[in-house]
C-alpha cells in the first residue's frame, strides 16, 4: 500500500510533513483539554453545579444513561480525577452513591466536560453536548500516521487479505448495481 501523504498543506498555505501536522494537532488538542480541566477545577460555578448534582438538588441526564462515558481528554494526567472525588467525597449529602468511582466517571465527568465545553467555547450547552458526543476530532495526518504505523507492524498474510478486501471494496463502489442498493 501507498502511503497517502507525507507532505501537506495546510489552509495558509504553509507545507508540513504529515508527523509535523500530527504532532500540531495533538499539542492542540493537548492543550485544549488543559483549559477545560482548568474550567472544571476553577469555576466556583462549575462546582456548584457538582454540587448540585451530588445532593440531588440538580438532576444530571448522564445519570440515567447507560452508555460508556467518552473522554475528550488525551492522557489521564489530563482528567483531574482527583478534584471530582474530593468533590464528591466532601460535599454533604443524605444520598451516598453506592460506587462512587462510577459516579464520578459516569456522571460528574461528562457533566463538567460539558459545561466546560460550553463555557470555553462560548456555546449553549445544547451545543456543548453535541460536541462532547461527537468526541475528539483527529486530524487526516494523524490517521494518515496511524495508518503508516499500522502497515509497519502488519504481517504479510494480513497484508494480502487487506488488499484483497481493498480491491474488492473499489470494485464494488464502480459498479452501478451495488450504489443502486446502497
């Protein structure tokens, strides 16, 4: 296989090589999560509404949801943990949670994520959510080097049955018939 692009463009028209724009992309997002775990751990607001929701006085839609927490975070020492269970732990409540580990990652987690969203931002926090459950947007060098990795470390039998696969992919997306059905 190909290797899709080793030099870029971006939109100013500046050329990077697709490892420099991957390493861009993720000191960016680096550096986004940091503000919003700043947001989430600075906003006396934000910790109010923690707060809230720990004592039942605010009702969180994350608690009813059964599905897996997604994380915008790139590495752990970015989601501060720590703060959210000191919040839960500290904040008198008859309504004790019976795993609070889960509470945390379930339900205050993507709460303050969401609210962080909305006020770094500057969007409704119906737009926060959107935007939390679309998750980390990665850009097309980065798959790009991922895709490159992934190929150095594919073994020859893997490698034919993915060219295979490759091949009768692009057959099936020239013929009429299989659009058709599509």
């Amino acid at each position: 296989m190909q290797s899709l692009c080793l030099i870029c463009r971006d939109t100013k028209g500046q050329w990077w090589s697709t490892v420099e724009r991957a390493q861009q992309a993720q000191q960016k997002r680096r550096e986004a999560c940091c503000l919003l775990t700043s947001v989430i751990t600075e906003d006396q607001g934000m910790l109010q509404h923690l707060k809230n929701i720990i004592t039942g006085n605010t009702v969180s839609p994350w608690a009813k949801k059964q599905d897996r927490v997604i994380l915008l975070f790139e590495d752990d020492e970015q989601v501060d943990m720590h703060f959210l269970s000191e919040v839960l732990e500290r904040t008198e409540t008859d309504k004790k949670s019976a795993d609070p580990v889960a509470f945390v990652m379930d339900v205050l987690l993507p709460e303050a994520t969401v609210h962080a969203l909305g006020a770094v931002h500057s969007i409704s926090l119906d737009k926060a959510k959107e935007m939390y459950m679309r998750g980390t947007e990665f850009d097309s060098s980065e798959i790009t080097q991922l895709g490159e990795q992934l190929q150095s470390h594919i073994s020859s039998k893997a490698r034919q049955k993915l060219d295979s696969f490759l091949s009768n992919y692009k057959k099936a997306l020239e013929c009429e018939e299989f659009l058709r059905c599509l």
